[in-house]
C-alpha cells in the first residue's frame, strides 16, 4: 500500500499555525508525520503542492491520500486535495489545523468524501497505526485520535493524551535534502510543543510540554543553514523546558552550526531567564516572539495573562541588552476593548519605535474560555462554524462591548500603519522591496488598490506628514 501525505505550499498547516504567511514558508508537522511513518516500515511520499502545481496533481500511484488542511486561508485547497482523491478511487485522510473544537466533526459531516480524520495529540502516532490497519486490511478501529465513517455514521474515538516528550519524531532530514530550500524565506523547524500556560484565548492552553530529541533538531538546522533567510524552531513556549533550551543550546555552539534563528518565549521569562538569553544569542537566536496581546491591565487579568504589563520595559531592555530583537505579537477586538485600551496599545508602539510588531484580530475559538465568555457577555449567540474561520484573520468576528466591528477595523488600520512608517523609517528598504514584488506577483494588483483605495489613501497621507505629526515619538 502506498500512502501519499499532500499539502499546499502556499498555506501554513501546523499546530497552532495555520493560513497564509506574508513570505513562502516551509512547514514541519507533514515532513515529521512522514519522516515517522516511513520508519514504522510505510511506503509514504510527501508533496507540498505549489500554487501552480495544484490543478493537475494527480493520485493515480496511491491508495490512501492524506491532506494536511489549513483551517483559515487555504481550508477549500486542502479539501479540494481529498474530493479529487476520493473521485479517484481512494481512501481520504484528513489532518486540520487548528482542530477547535467540534470543528473536525463538522467537516466530515459536511464533507463525504473524506473517510477519516486524524486527532489530537501526536498526529503522527495515529496515522501510523491507521495506516497499518489499512495495510493489513482491517476495518475495526478501536484506538484513540480518529475520526471515521461506519456506514452512514461518523464515530469519534476522542483525542489521544499527549506523550511526556516528542523523542519518537525522527529527523526530516531526508526530506529537506531533497527539496529546493531556496524557493523559501521561511522554514519551521519543530523544537516542542505544549504549553502549560492559561491564556483563556489559546487552544493548546495548560498542554504538556514536550521536546525532541536535541541530535535530531541539530541534524535538521545543519542541513537548511545558510540555504533560507528565516529558521523558526516551532515550539509554543520555547523556555518551559529550561533545562532543555540551554543543552540545545550549548550543543548547538558545540556543533559550529552557524544558524540564525528565532523562537516563541513569554515576556516574564525575558526577565527571569537574562542568562538564558545571552546563551540563545550565543547559539545563534536573533529574534523572540513575544506575546504581550494588550496593553491594558484589566484585559490582560481578565485574559490570564498573569504578566503584568509594567514588566514591558525590562523585557526589552533585556533582550536588546543581549542581541535579541523582541518582536511583540497583539490582539485587537477583546470583548472589554475600548478606545482607551487601544491607545494603550498605540502609545506602546511609539515607546519602542525600534521594536517590530504584529497586529491581529482576536479569534474566538471554540474550546477555549474566552469563547464561552463571548457567549456569557452576548457576543456570540451562536457556534462559529469553519466557514466563519476561514476569513477570520482579515476581519474582526465580533465587535467588543463598546466598539463596533468598523471601529475595531479602522483601529486596527491605524495600527498597522504605525507599523509600516516605522518600518520605512528604519530604512529597511531591502524588506519592502521583496514584499512588494511577492504582493504583485501572487496578486491582481489593480483589483487590491480599488478594494483597498481607503486605506491606501491613508497611509499616503500619514507618510506624508510623518514628520511633523508625532514627531518626537519617532525619535524615540
């Protein structure tokens, strides 16, 4: 039995990663998925499809078809994958990022043509024992992490507990030495995953920590270094195993492996941890995500940020202190979001005038706290389903108890131009130059500028008066 693992290379298909990135990205959890089950003795090929490749794929080669789906941007793409293979005579897996609740369910439902649809945790473990069933042709399946069809019924077996660590992934290696990785200015490296922390908002709240084995994560980042202009080790709180960051990161400079990369860590381990940061510099880290996702204190209790927002300033400080550019990761549209909060978040983004930062949209998402609290406040009355999902990044789902959904928009308008002058400002032209080249290459560019007339407009005439308008938070 030969199996086929396929995913758009356009669209981000990871936990807690999903959509379209600005720049072509090269995603981990399908290349591991695959690396894993080729182990476990399975014939398997991986394909991340290009956007010019994706109408004349064809599966005649295989029996079973896996699609990695993207949940936001991309979902119809990773569908469209599975109704062409089922077309075609073959058995339909599907793997959705993110799987909020009830939502995996919801497409099968909706979705005939896919047979079955891999859960919750370790994917990797249940798509290797899924496809040994097959293999053997066994029709009773009785373990966890899966979705399937019985006749006319869809069964759902619950989601499998998540291991103590990740050490049963292998090396991607022999994938990555076979593809062009100077097509990407981006590639996810999978360092861990879990979080023990409780932000109401995230999915993957108070998760298990898990890590890799560190001479696997080694192997991967000597292959890809100095062949793509980005490496993110992709792991939710990167610093909640210290123990073991700093051993990655002393046998990373053991090993001369000259790699740039950058990671996701909270803002009060930036203060606790200075040492350990100086380490990660050492080893090769330039950049750290940090999610500070409001500026107001009410919101952040409310939220179970349990950072105070006064720590803000020795975060920086100690990042830059050591060589690290923090780049502070907000949310807009909280339920409590008032003009005043979103000022708050305005004059943070003056203050540090040489810190990057990136602007979203809050989204509700099922199985979380702060989706049953947009239920209790009246915000939300009734379930999101995928489609609403699915365009959840380029507009707000709900206005907040004060600000209307337009309000909430222009806001987040007049954040993200902030964000573009100070870009401009700091004549990281290089950046804009490729940006603005992707843009009009994967778009129809005429058609952007009449949608987005408004906006463009605006940020004309902020450039405009730049100088003479906040001039002194600039200089800052």
């Amino acid at each position: 039995m030969k199996t086929l693992f396929v995913k758009s290379e356009r669209y981000v298909c990871d936990e807690c990663g999903a959509g379209e990135p600005a720049h072509l990205r090269l995603c981990c959890s399908i290349f591991l998925a695959g690396a894993y089950c080729r182990k476990q003795g399975l014939n398997i090929d991986v394909q991340n499809v290009p956007t010019e490749g994706r109408d004349s794929i064809t599966f005649d080669d295989y029996d079973v078809v896996v699609s990695w789906v993207a949940l936001l941007e991309g979902f119809y793409d990773g569908i469209r994958y599975l109704e062409k293979a089922n077309k075609e005579g073959k058995i339909t897996v599907m793997v959705l990022n993110d799987p909020f609740d009830g939502l995996e369910l919801e497409v099968m439902e909706k979705y005939q043509f896919i047979d079955y649809t891999i859960r919750l945790y370790e994917r990797e473990l249940v798509l290797g024992e899924l496809l040994k069933e097959l293999q053997n042709g066994k029709k009773d399946i009785d373990f966890t992490g899966i979705i399937y069809r019985d006749g006319l019924s869809i069964v759902d077996n619950g989601k499998r507990p998540p291991l103590d660590s990740l050490e049963h992934l292998p090396s991607t290696v022999e994938f990555l030495k076979t593809i062009d990785l100077s097509r990407y200015e981006h590639i996810f490296l999978e360092s861990g995953r879990g979080c023990p922390c409780s932000c109401t908002f995230c999915f993957y709240r108070k998760t298990k920590p898990r890590k890799r084995k560190i001479r696997d994560l080694l192997s991967e980042l000597d292959v890809v270094v100095g062949k793509v202009d980005h490496i993110w080790l992709h792991d939710l709180n990167m610093l909640a195993n210290r123990k073991w960051t700093e051993q990655l990161c002393d046998e990373i400079i053991k090993s001369g492996i000259k790699a740039k990369w950058s990671t996701d860590i909270r803002m009060d381990q930036c203060i606790k941890n200075i040492d350990l940061l100086k380490k990660m510099h050492d080893a090769g880290c330039h950049l750290v995500a940090i999610g500070i996702e409001s500026a107001d204190s009410g919101i952040l209790e409310k939220i179970k940020k349990n950072v105070p927002i006064d720590n803000i300033d020795e975060a920086i400080k100690n990042c830059l202190t050591v060589g690290i550019e923090p780049s502070l990761n907000i949310m807009v549209g909280f339920p409590w979001e008032t003009n005043n909060t979103l000022k708050k978040i305005k004059n943070i983004l003056f203050k540090y005038s040489r810190i990057s930062f990136e602007p979203q949209f809050v989204r509700p998402l099922r199985g979380t706290p702060l989706y049953e609290e947009y239920k209790k406040l009246g915000l939300l009355t009734r379930d999101l389903t995928v489609d609403d999902y699915v365009s959840a990044r380029v507009k707000p789902l709900f206005p907040s108890l004060f600000l209307s959904k337009k309000e909430l928009m222009e806001w987040n308008h007049k954040l993200e131009e902030i964000i573009i002058l100070k870009t401009l400002k700091s004549g990281n032209s290089g950046y804009w130059i490729k940006v603005a080249k992707k843009f009009i290459k994967e778009r129809d560019f005429r058609k952007y500028i009449l949608m987005n007339y408004i906006r463009f407009i605006r940020i004309v005439m902020h450039l405009v008066r730049v100088e003479r308008v906040n001039k002194k938070e600039y200089k800052k």
